[in-house]
C-alpha cells in the first residue's frame, strides 16, 4: 500500500472551515473524492481540533517518496504557515 502526499491533503481538505476535529476532514476528503490512501491516512490521524490545514498535514503519515522535491528541503516559513507564498 503506498501512502498520500502533502499536496494531496492539501487538495482534499482545501474547503474545510478550521478549527475543524478530525472527522469534519474526513468526510470533507470523501465528498471531494480523495484517493482511498490520502482518507486512509486522515483517519489513522489523533482525534483533536486541529487549528488550521498546517496541523493536519504535519500530524499525517506521508509517503516521501511520492512527494515532489528532496525529503527534509527547507521550506520556506510563510508557505509553512498559510500553505502557500503570497508573493511576499
């Protein structure tokens, strides 16, 4: 079985409201037709309120070998905190 990736979590919960438990994303990731792997991975997840999208992808196992780019690159702290760079 292989895992999911950070930018498939992304994709999968990009219209969830925060604070949100784990099981708004869940269902959120199954209406908007995520990969069985990527639900899969939401739900082996800590029940708790999790603050923003951030929190949930570092709390998710992910498959580094199915990510774009080396595993440990730095990331830049903006995209780390909103997810994204927003031109600054």
């Amino acid at each position: 079985m292989r895992g999911t990736t950070t930018d498939r979590i992304r994709e999968a919960l990009g219209s969830v409201d925060y604070p949100a438990d784990k099981w708004a994303w869940v269902e959120e990731a199954t209406r908007a037709g995520a990969e069985e792997e990527t639900i899969r991975a939401l739900r082996a997840v800590p029940q708790a309120e999790y603050a923003n999208l951030n929190e949930v992808v570092r709390s998710v196992s992910i498959d580094h070998e199915r990510e774009d780019g080396p595993v440990g690159a730095p990331v830049n702290p903006i995209v780390e905190e909103l997810g994204e760079n927003r031109g600054s």
